[in-house]
C-alpha cells in the first residue's frame, strides 16, 4: 500500500460524499464499472490515468487535487454544500 494509492483512495471518496452521490451513481458518470470505484475506494487497484481524468472531471476537481494530503477544495466544497442546505431549508420554511 502506498501513500499515493492511499490519498486516491480517500480524496475519491471524501469528493464523491460531498457530492452526495453513491458508488454506483458516481462509476455511471465516470463511465467505469461501480466494482472499479469500490476496488479504487479500498485500494485494492490503481486506475488508468485516463480513468484519473474522468474521475477528476466528475468530482469538478484537478487530477492534483486527487494527491493531496488535505485539499483546501474540500473545505470549499463543504461550505458550499451546507450553504446550499440552509437555502433549501429557509425556502421551506417560507
């Protein structure tokens, strides 16, 4: 296990949660099979680099940001997200 194998593994999933979509949702959109995303999720393979860029492309993130310790985007991404939840819910309640 390596520590590049391992950050993929963590900033895949960290993204694709943020995003709020499941393993399966998010290999339709990358155009790979859910067991890949899985096996990329828990280290157990290493995608192409091709399949890098696609999933970089559908997170809405650089391929550089898949390799780092702590993204600051995902901070972004967080704030974004409850953001976009407080709107909905103040709609609601209007």
């Amino acid at each position: 296990m390596t520590k590049v194998r391992e950050l993929l593994a963590k900033n895949v999933k960290r993204f694709r949660g943020i995003l709020g979509i499941s393993q399966i949702e998010f290999a339709e959109k990358v155009g790979c099979s859910p067991t890949l995303i899985g096996k990329i999720e828990s280290m157990k393979r290493f995608p192409t680099a091709n399949t890098i860029d696609r999933i970089a492309e559908t997170l809405k993130v650089s391929p550089a940001d898949l390799f780092v310790e702590n993204p600051k985007i995902i901070q972004e991404k967080r704030k974004s997200r409850i953001i976009n939840r407080l709107i909905k819910v103040i709609n609601e309640e209007i």
